[in-house]
C-alpha cells in the first residue's frame, strides 16, 4: 500500500492532479485504487465520472447527518465515527473499475469538520488494506492534514500556485505535517497548471525536492468545465503525461 496526500493552496489544481494520478495509475496497472476526496467542495468524484446520487452513495458528513440528525442517534458511549463505520463500508463508497472513492461531503449543518474527519480516519485504517495506492485529495488550507486524517503516509505532493503565498503554504505545511506527528517518508513540490515552466529556482527555495509541473492543457479545462471525467481524455493527453513523470520522479511507479 502506497498513501499519497496531495495539499496546496486553493486553485491550484490539486483535485485536476488526483483525477489524472488515478487515471495514470489506472492505465499503468496500478490499482486498485482508492481515491478520497476530502475536500468539502466534492469536485472529485465529477472529475473521474463517479455519480454519487445515481449510485446511491452517500458522502461521510451525509450519513452522519442520517445517523444522528435524521435519525435523532445519540453521540455519547460508543463513538459516532465508530458507529457508523460499517454505513461508510455499505453506503459511503462507489466502486469503479480499477478505483473506488470515498468522499467526505459538504457539512451544512453548523460546526467544525472534526466529526467527518475522525470518522474517515477510522474508516480509512481499515479500507486501505485490499488497495495498492491511496489518493488524497485535501482541500486548501492545513487543518485537515493538522487533523492527521492518514497518521502515516509514503508521500505528501505540495502543489504550488503562481503566486509567493503558495510558495510560502510549502514550508507551512511541512511544519504542521511534522509537529501534528504525520508520519511520511517524503515530501515533494509539483507546480500547478498556472506557473511558468521555469520555476525551478523558486521550487528550489522551498528546500523540497521539485518534481515537475503540470501542463496547462486547453483539453483539460474544457473537459473540467464540461464537468467531463478526466478518465475519458485521451491517452497521449499532455497533462496526463506530466502527471505521470511527476510521480515517478517521486518515486511512484506502478
């Protein structure tokens, strides 16, 4: 089992780079896989042609909803995460051809994402097991990997931006990744699809080791705009292939 997390500041292409590594991974006899959008925004399973409504499959916050609004469940004694972990199993993951996918869904009821996030950890301890990779999909921002939603994982991807800011959330998250005591053995910086080619020597500031950009393809954005899976471009896609070379060149290789 190999875990990767995929943070990075807002609007950088972080949910664009899981879908196309799932698919890479897909095509190069990776899988299975197991995809996990972690994101509230739930832009991913649209981006792997994952229906979730048409499946019947309900994201994390929405079976907590059920369990303990709808279904007025009470939250003392046994934990709520631990309640409901055989409903994440039955109801909570949509199984594709060489991935599944877990989401953990817009909360719309007030208060923090602790609830959602401790019951995918605990689902995700036992899930993982009968995959050979795991995809992250985190939203912007560093509470959810301060969270410890994977405890240990092989690789942590820093997507950066075409701005200082995103430059900056690299040496940010490393610093919440290593006083939360996420454990990982590497942490890498990718650019996204808006930075110039040659951003090298500012990816060299970070200290991190950079590993390649993604190419800013027309094909890509108006498939994302179409809300069109990115399993469906074609095989010879540029950003599909850039996204190939940047996870071998992090040591992911099928």
């Amino acid at each position: 089992m190999i875990r990767v997390v995929v943070v990075g500041r807002g609007g950088t292409g972080k949910t664009s780079f899981v879908a196309l590594a799932g698919r890479w991974l897909c095509e190069h006899g990776g899988g299975p896989i197991l995809l996990v959008d972690a994101d509230p925004d739930q832009s991913l399973a649209e981006m792997v042609g994952a229906d979730l409504a048409k499946a019947g499959v309900l994201t994390i916050a929405e079976l907590l909803e059920a369990t303990f609004i709808a279904g007025k469940g009470t939250t003392t004694g046994v934990a709520p995460s631990e309640r409901i972990e055989a409903r994440i199993w039955a109801e909570g993951l949509f199984e594709g051809y060489c991935f599944d996918l877990v989401a953990l869904g817009t909360k719309w009821l007030e208060g923090c994402y602790c609830l959602p996030d401790a019951a995918l950890k605990r689902a995700l301890v036992r899930m993982v097991r009968q995959y050979r990779y795991l995809l992250i999909d985190s939203p912007a921002g560093l509470e959810h990997l301060n969270r410890r939603i994977a405890e240990e994982v092989d690789l942590i991807i820093d997507l950066v931006g075409a701005s200082k800011k995103s430059f900056d959330h690299v040496a940010r998250a490393r610093r919440v990744a290593d006083e939360s005591g996420v454990r990982y053995k590497r942490f890498v910086v990718a650019g996204g699809y808006q930075v110039d080619p040659g951003i090298e020597a500012l990816a060299a500031s970070t200290g991190m080791p950079y590993v390649g950009r993604i190419e800013n393809d027309p094909v890509v954005a108006r498939f994302t705009l179409e809300g069109r899976s990115l399993f469906d471009l074609p095989p010879d896609n540029p950003a599909l292939a850039t996204v190939g070379a940047i996870l071998e060149r992090a040591g992911i290789a099928p």
